[in-house]
C-alpha cells in the first residue's frame, strides 16, 4: 500500500493531477480574497465574523494547495538541461512567496 509521500510523488508527477490541485488552491486563494473584499464594499452586518472566518479559512486552503503544487511540480521535475533547472527555481521561489504572503 502507497503512503503519503508515495502519494503526493504520484500527484507532482501526474500532469493533470498536478494543475487539479495548483487550480484548486489558485480558486479558493480568490474565492477568499474575494470574500474579503466585498465586505469591504459591502460594509459591516451581522454576518461580518462569519464571512470573515470563511475568508481567512479559504485563503489558508488555497495558500496550502498552491505552496504544495509548486513545492511538487520543483521536486519531481526531471531533466538537466538549464531551462529545467531555471523553472524548478523559479517554483521553489514562488512556493516560498506563497508561504511569505498568505500565511
């Protein structure tokens, strides 16, 4: 039986896999931001908490899958040529801008 790591070696090197969840994490990072924004258009209200609890919970979420597809997509990349090794920096780097800017 495949563990998790197994698992998410598969995810990283699985084209189609791999965009599921950098879309997924790219949807609900906007979803939140989203969220966030129209209350701040739409002023306060009861349910201010509210939607800011599910903001904040679909930025996590979305930061989470995107940090992961990045951090898969640079650690499962094969090749040696320089374009290779300049697109596996490039997504190590943005994974970590992630991890600066949403959390």
């Amino acid at each position: 039986m495949a563990g998790m790591g197994e698992r998410l070696w598969d995810i990283g090197r699985s084209p189609a896999q791999h965009m599921t969840v950098l879309v997924f994490g790219l949807f609900a990072l906007l979803t939140g931001i989203v969220a966030t924004s129209i209350l701040a258009v739409a002023g306060g209200g009861g349910g201010t908490t509210s939607i800011v609890m599910a903001a904040l919970i679909l930025r996590g979420v979305g930061g989470f899958f995107v940090t992961l597809a990045l951090f898969l997509g640079a650690y499962t990349a094969s090749g040696e040529s320089w374009t290779t090794t300049v697109w596996r920096i490039a997504q190590l780097l943005g994974a970590v801008l992630v991890l600066i800017f949403v959390f």
